[in-house]
C-alpha cells in the first residue's frame, strides 16, 4: 500500500486523475471501477478536463460502478445511475452500453448480482477500481461486518451510512436501507486500486484503515492486502495517522508485488 498525503483536496484529486488517465492512456480498453459520492467529484472533473483540454479518450472504456440503491430507478436523481452520468459519464465520450451498475430495480435481485459478477469477469476483470471510505470504515456498501470474500450482493445500510448519505435527500426517512455492492472479494479481484478520503470525519477511519489490524469491522482495512493500492488522503483526512509524515509524499507501507 502507498499512501499519499496531500494538501488539498484539489491535489488529492489532481493525482487521482493522473492516476486513471495512466490507465486508460496505457490501455485505450481499460475497465475502470467506479465510485459515487462527493470524494471522487474532484477526479472526475478533472477526467472532463482532460478529456476536454487534452483528448483524453474513453471510446474503448468500459466502467462498473460499486453499488446501486435498491428501489431507485436510473432517472431518479439521488440513484447512483444518474449521478454518475450526470457527473462524468455525459461528458465524456464512453459509450453508454458500455457503462453499467448493479439493477437496483431488478425483480431477482441475486440473480441480478451474479450477472453483474458474469459481466465483469466477460470484459476481463475491473483494472483500476477507484475507493471511497465512509466513515464507518466501509467501501462500496460493504458495511463492519461484511466478509472480507463476498462477491456483489444485497447489504442492509448501517445507521451511519443512512444518517451520512441523506444529506443527499430531501430527509432521513427517504434513503433507502438496502443496496447491491461490489462485495469485498470483488473489489479485491481489482487489478489496481486507488482509495480517496478528505474530511476531518474521515480521520478514524482512514487511521484503522491504514494503521489499524485488518478486520471485518472496519472493511477497508483489507486493502492492506492487495498488491498494488494507492491511498490519497488530504491532510485533514490524515489527521489521526499516528506515524510521523514528513513532506507531501510519503510511502508508509509497500506490499507490493516485485513485478
Ligand atoms: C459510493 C460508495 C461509498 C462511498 C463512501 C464515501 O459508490 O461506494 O462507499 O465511497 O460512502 O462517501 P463520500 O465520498 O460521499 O464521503
């Protein structure tokens, strides 16, 4: 694991960027995982620029998103179908049949999750999954207690998630409670994977993920595990590390594979 401390998160977000536009230049038919929420809104902006300013192209891209709301239909404004059309997909030039999230309208719901698992394994495997944490310590909706090897499937939210996520809604009692996630075994199956967080109320979150024990309770502590993360955190977000880091950048960890 490398764990980048930045300043801001406009810096945060610049090296994220950079980080997905090296995939894609690399690999014009790159699969690239994606995240909603405010944390990735700085990438993506910066993905519009670069597709804008420098021709970055996504013709060939195929994306998947971490999770879908159960019950939202893709025109309603607060699924994740909308936002992340709304907030990179339109403007860029992925084609839109290539784009796709788990069918939180779907009459079969585990049917639905196995497909969704079929689909990403057809187009190759997911090459750069980008991450989020909430402040419960989960990725996707893979809420404390998750297994650290599910695959995509039904998760109950956490009240914390509920409470954190209806900032988006008109009040509490409209979020939904149940959601289709990327499960943990999924997300780990990501070639690579870069895990974002700002915000003092991410503080204890990211200081258990990255120098806590690796446990079921807080679900992001298993990117300890994988063989090529990269943790960008701004300042504020890194402000319960209990590490001494000197200067901007800095390599706490390496668990990298030596290829
Ligand atoms: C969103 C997702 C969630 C968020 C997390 C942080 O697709 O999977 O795990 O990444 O809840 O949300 P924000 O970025 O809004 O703080």
């Amino acid at each position: 694991m490398e764990v980048v401390i930045k300043e801001s998160y406009e810096q945060m977000s610049a090296l994220g960027a950079e980080i997905v536009a090296r995939i894609v230049r690399n690999k014009p038919r790159s699969v690239l995982g994606l995240a909603t929420g405010s944390t990735p809104l700085g990438i993506y902006r910066e993905l519009i620029r670069m597709h804008k300013d420098e021709g970055l192209s996504f013709f060939q891209v195929v994306t998947f998103n971490l999770d879908e709301y159960i019950g939202l239909p893709p025109e309603h404004p607060q699924s994740y179908r909308y936002f992340i059309n709304q907030n990179l997909l339109d403007h860029i030039n992925v084609k839109k049949e290539n784009t796709y999230l788990p069918d939180g309208m779907a009459e079969n719901i585990e049917l639905a999750c196995i497909e969704y698992e079929k689909k990403i394994e057809e187009a190759g495997g997911i090459d750069l999954q980008i991450l989020g944490i909430g402040s419960n310590g989960h990725i996707a909706f893979n809420e404390p207690g998750s297994s650290l090897g599910s695959r995509t499937r039904i998760e109950t939210l956490s009240e914390e998630t509920i409470q954190n996520n209806s900032r988006f809604f008109p009040c509490r009692e409209n979020v939904p409670r149940h959601a289709i996630t990327m499960g943990i075994g999924t997300i780990m199956d990501a070639r690579e994977l870069i895990l974002l967080a700002n915000g003092e109320e991410k503080a204890g979150a990211v200081a258990s993920m990255i120098e806590g024990p690796i446990t079921a309770m807080v679900p992001a502590t298993v990117v300890q595990l994988h063989r090529k993360t990269t943790v960008i955190v701004e300042r504020a977000a890194a402000g319960r590390l209990s590490r001494c880091y000197p200067g901007e950048l800095q390599v706490i960890r390496m668990n990298r594979d030596t290829k």
